[in-house]
C-alpha cells in the first residue's frame, strides 16, 4: 500500500476535508473481493499522479459513521474530495486509464 494510508473517523476532517490536494478516498472492507482487486489499481495511480494527489482507505468496518455520512452502499466506492466538497463518486472497480483521465479533470 505505498503511500496510501488509512484513515479513521477521527483523522478524517483533518486529512481528507482540510487537504490542500485532492483527495481519493477508497471505502472499503476486509472481506471485500473487489476492494481486493481495486488496491493495486490504485496504487498505480498513486504512482502517476505524486504529490498532487492525495490517496486514502476508509475500512467501512472500522468507520461506519463515515460510511454512512457519505452514503456508502455498497464497496468499493471511491469518492474524491477537492477542497473540502466531495466532487465525484465511483462505485466498482475501474482501470487505472480510466481513473488517469477522471482525475486529470479534477486536479486540473
């Protein structure tokens, strides 16, 4: 998991909602087969977008507040976060040129 990192209902605000990058958050769970598939995905797209952007995971099982706040239904779903707001939001699993050219719209 390079530099995504994990994030709790008590870091979220501070890292997600208060980033000066946008922010990706992949919620997700344990026992989840997609969300299993989806991590390497994104670890690449970590990888070309640096530092403009930000990559966490919510383990849905660990914050269910927040799952619930963000109306996660059904995992992996994959919200990005720009200046607090949340912008964009992606349920399943997609390939990375598919997150490459989104994200490149958001970030831009």
């Amino acid at each position: 998991m390079g530099n995504i990192e994990s994030i709790t209902e008590e870091n979220f605000d501070e890292k997600v909602l208060k980033s000066d990058v946008p922010v990706l958050v992949d919620f997700w769970a344990e026992w989840c087969g997609p969300c299993k598939m989806l991590a390497p995905i994104l670890d690449q797209v970590a990888d070309s977008f640096g530092d403009s952007l930000r990559i966490v995971k919510v383990n849905i099982d660990h914050a269910p507040s927040l799952a619930q706040k963000y109306e996660v239904m059904s995992i992996p779903t994959v919200k990005v976060f720009k200046e607090g707001k949340d912008v964009r939001t992606e349920v399943g699993v997609k390939p990375v040129p598919f997150w490459e050219k989104e994200l490149k719209e958001i970030i831009a």
